[in-house]
C-alpha cells in the first residue's frame, strides 16, 4: 500500500498561546483564530514485507532506517516520526517520507500539520477511526512529548479542518466556528493580507513556555496581557462573522503590541524594522505568526497598498511568500497496491 498525506500549515490571526494546556484551563478558556494556507506538509507511506523501518525528511536531509519500532529514534530531526509510528505501529515495515514545504522555523505550524498528515496516513493504514477531536489531542501530546514543553491545538485544527477557524478552549475540550469561501466574502481578507519570511526561523516552544509559566507562577502582568489578548481575539472574531474587514487591521495591531511585551523574544530588531517599514508603506497591521522570535509574519494593508507593502519588506531583506487560503485540510490519496 502507499499513500500520500498532505496538511496545511496555517496563518495565526490572533489568540496564539491561549490554546495551549493547561494554561486555558486557569484563564476560563482560551481562543484562538486561525487561517489555513495552501503551504502543506507532506507524507508518503509505503508499507512492505521485510519489517524494515525507513524515516526520511526530505527539507531536514535526515534519513534512519531499522527494523525493530523500539529503535526509531524519539527526539532529535526524526524524534517527531518515531514518536508517532509508535503511538500508532503499523502492521508490517513502513517507509516514510516526509517534506515542510514552509521554510524552517516559519512560524506557519509545519511541525503541527506534518504530525497530522502522519497519523491520518497511519491511521489509514491500519484500519483505524479515530474522531478529529481525538486525533487533535494526541497529536498535541506527541508534540509535547518530544518540544519537553507544552504544545497548543490551533495548529492542528488546522491543518485537520482547513479553512478559517474561529476556535474555544476549555475544560470540555475544544469547539470549532469554520467558514470557506462560501460562507464569508474570504477574497477580501486575502487580499490584504501580506505573508512575508524574515529570514530568521525560530522556536515557538520556548517564548510559550515562558510564558506560561509565569502565568501558573501567578505574574499578574502576564495574566493581565494573556487575557488582554483572549478580549481582542474574540472581538475579532465578531468582526470575521460579520466580514467587516475595515476593522481587523486595528484589532491585530492591537493584539501584536500586547503579544509582543509578553516575553523579551517575541519581536527583535529585524522583525521591527520590518514592521516599521511596512506601516510606512500602508500596512494598518503587522504581526509574526506562531509565538514570535522570528519566522513568517503577515501584514494587514488595503488592496491599493499591497504592492508598496511587499517592496518594503523586500528592501528590508524579507521574502514574499506567494499562497492562498485552504479549505480541504488533510488531503489523504491512496496510490497503488504493491
């Protein structure tokens, strides 16, 4: 059997951090929303007969091979694959094949859709139903298994559902508001919306680990933002419900100047440079994607600005990322039999 598996990575609009466990659990909930891009993470699964295991990541350049599951490796590059085909051991040898088409450390929930698209291709493979909402969870719980440091969910919703999710969490888990294209004039949003790399990739799972702790440590600054930031994210849903794009640009702007005071990584230099440089040029909004540090960004600008905006944050050494909204999600096509 083999079978292709490919996610979408998505673009955070506001609310990262407040998905992650258990840190929603002690602000009565957290909400997140989210967009998903035709940027994907891709799988290949080959099963054979020999029970040879054979990982490798085309974007990492790593490759392993074994025949035994207990040998694949648990952390490092391949730690996440190994991870997974344990929790979900296929019948017989395996070959994966893995490639992030986002730039590493973009900020766009590679990691989270590539574990996605696994567990759909492993599933598929052995026979096996799980609901999204379990898939979503141990998913988060492999990721944290291997980050060492809580993982959130928002990437994984979407990459399992696609399309822009407005999303809770709490104690009963997670529930999700989606939309496509039929459902809200979306072609408005994507044409203001810039998606640019800084050239400078990172990891999230430090600045959120920060910043939660000092949270659970009962930092009544960092409580007060995080909330700040849960306020803003709902009030930009309402704005999304009612597509009234005139007053997205503002609210983000105003979600990016709290997310960035929560911890000293979030912004840097580069990152303000850039961000200057595209308010400059008309952007009403600018904000990193993921937890910050680095990575991609997007910025909010009218129709009319968009080309003056991507000069600008060409000139300052970004680099325009070409792309559009996703309203599959996981994408499973089985090839052939061998």
């Amino acid at each position: 059997m083999r079978i292709e598996v490919s996610a979408p990575n998505r673009i955070d609009i506001a609310g990262g951090t407040t998905d992650l466990y258990p840190l929603y659990l002690l602000m009565d909930g957290g909400f997140t929303v989210n967009v998903a891009v035709n940027v994907p993470s891709k799988v290949i699964l080959t099963t054979n007969d020999d029970s040879v295991f054979s990982l490798c990541s085309e974007d990492l350049g790593r490759s392993f091979e074994c025949n035994c599951l207990e040998n694949l490796p648990m952390k490092g590059p391949l730690g996440l694959l190994g991870l997974t085909l344990k929790q979900f051991p296929p019948p017989k040898g395996l070959s994966v094949t893995t490639n992030n088409t986002a730039p590493a450390g973009s900020g766009l929930g590679a990691s989270s859709a590539l574990t996605i698209a696994l567990i759909c291709g492993l599933l598929k493979i052995r026979g096996q139903h799980l609901s999204f909402a379990e898939i979503v969870g141990v998913a988060a719980d492999i990721e944290t298994a291997l980050l060492g440091v809580p993982a959130g969910k928002q990437d994984h919703i979407a990459a399992l559902y696609g399309g822009l999710s407005l999303i809770s969490f709490g104690i009963d888990g997670y529930r999700r508001t989606g939309f496509d294209s039929a459902d809200l004039n979306l072609d408005t949003l994507r044409d203001m919306m810039v998606l640019s790399y800084t050239g400078a990739g990172r990891f999230s799972g430090m600045n959120n680990w920060e910043i939660t702790k000092k949270f659970i440590d009962g930092n009544q600054e960092t409580r007060s933002k995080l909330l700040e930031i849960k306020r803003i994210t709902i009030d930009i849903s309402k704005v999304i419900e009612t597509s009234n794009w005139g007053a997205l640009g503002a609210l983000v702007n105003q979600e990016w100047i709290v997310r960035r005071s929560l911890a000293a990584g979030v912004s840097n230099p580069t990152i303000d440079s850039m961000i200057s440089a595209a308010s400059h040029a008309g952007a009403i909004a600018s904000k990193v994607c993921g937890a910050g540090g680095g990575g991609c960004m997007i910025s909010l600008a009218p129709p009319s600005s968009r080309s003056a905006v991507e000069e600008a944050l060409s000139n300052q050494g970004a680099t325009i990322m070409d792309y559009d909204f996703d309203f599959m999600g996981a994408k499973i096509i089985e090839l052939d039999e061998v």
